[in-house]
C-alpha cells in the first residue's frame, strides 16, 4: 500500500505526539490515589499503544496496523465499559434536599 508523502510525515507527527503524550500521563499514573489509578494507567496505555497503529499506517503496513489495534481494542474496550459503569452510578444518585 502506498501513502502520500503528506500523509507520511502527518501520521508520523502524529505518533510523535502520541509518545510526547504518554511521557506526560506515566507520571500521572504512578502517583495516583488507588480510586483513580485505572483510569490513569487506561489513559497511558492508550496513548502507548496507538503508536504502533499510526506508525504502521504511515508506514502502509497493515500488518503492523492490525497487530497494534489488536494490542489497542481490549484497552479502549475496558475504558468505555468503565465510562459506561460511572455514567450509570452518576445517572442513579438522586439529590438529598429535594
């Protein structure tokens, strides 16, 4: 598969940022409270993980696109399962004064 040149260097900025992103949430995850830790590796792991997948695409390596989604899909999986549960637990509460 072929990329334009454009695209290349676009997709190859973009994992740049990815892994400038990453840097940025490790420390955040290694010092969070135990209640907000998942969340925070979550968030690391994806930005991690989307690496291989731009690099693979700018690189027209589908291989290597369908192996980092596969490392990818259970992370953004787990994550929009936890949005889901705390969007239902802030949904339920009702307020105390009315």
């Amino acid at each position: 598969m072929h990329i334009p040149t454009a695209f290349f260097w676009i997709l190859l900025a973009l994992a740049a940022l990815q892994v400038l992103s990453a840097a940025r949430a490790l420390p955040r995850a290694l010092r969070a409270e135990p209640g907000a830790r998942t969340d925070r590796w979550l968030t690391f792991a994806d930005h991690l993980l989307s690496v291989p997948s731009i690099v693979g695409l700018a690189l027209g390596d589908i291989t290597l696109a369908f192996y980092g989604m596969l490392l990818l899909g259970p992370v953004l999986t787990w994550s929009l399962i936890r949005s889901f549960r705390s969007a239902g637990r802030a949904g339920t509460s009702s307020p105390s004064g009315a």
